[in-house]
C-alpha cells in the first residue's frame, strides 16, 4: 500500500468522485456530504469498471409500513453500470448481498490535500 495525492479538498466537492490511477482497475475517492472514501474501480459481481456507474440512493421496505417502500441512502450508493448491482460506497457491500462487497481504501486530508492510501 502506497499513500498518494489524489487533489486539493476544493477540487472534490460533495457529491463529486475522481478515479485515481492505483492497482490493476483504479480507485474512485467519492465526496459524500463532506466525508471521503474510496472504492476499487471494479465490481465484485462481473468485474465492470464500477465507478463510472451512477450514483443516487436505493430503496428498501420500511420496517413500521413494510408495503411501503422508501428511498435510502441518497448519494451513498453506486451501480453497476453492466449489470444494474448496488454497492454501499461508505462500506463496500452489496445493497441485496451483503456478502458480496468491493475492496475499501483509507482516504485523508492533510493541508488541504487528499491523500489515498492504496
């Protein structure tokens, strides 16, 4: 693991990602609300390049109306752009298999600077 600069905080404002050159397929640092992380460039599922896929939220049931569905985690969650899976940017997993997850990265701000450990 290598720690590399990745922008200045001012170039990856909230809701912004940049794919940073590191390991074989790349790594997506993601601004969520001011909180950064970071997430192999490749789905656990079929291996396509996972950060160039959308991200918004999800639904789910609600447990006090369970046939009412809601939507979840806004900006959180990136899908797959072959073949539609979802995955928590926050923590790796799959939104419906949790068992399935992509590979997390450090990520940190030093003088304005941040920084990806990968």
């Amino acid at each position: 693991m290598q720690r590399r600069p990745v922008c200045a905080i001012e170039d990856l404002p909230p809701g912004t990602m940049k794919l940073v050159e590191a390991g074989k397929f790349g790594v997506g640092v993601y601004n969520i609300d001011g909180s950064l992380y970071a997430i192999a460039n490749y789905c656990a599922h079929e291996g396509a390049p996972l950060c160039a896929g959308y991200v918004s939220g999800t639904t789910e049931y609600a447990p006090d109306e369970p046939d009412k569905l809601r939507h979840v985690r806004e900006g959180r969650i990136v899908r797959c752009p072959w073949h539609n899976w979802e995955f928590d940017i926050t923590t790796g997993e799959a939104v419906a298999k949790p068992s399935k997850r992509v590979r997390t990265y450090e990520v940190d701000v030093t003088d304005g600077q941040v920084y990806l450990t990968a």
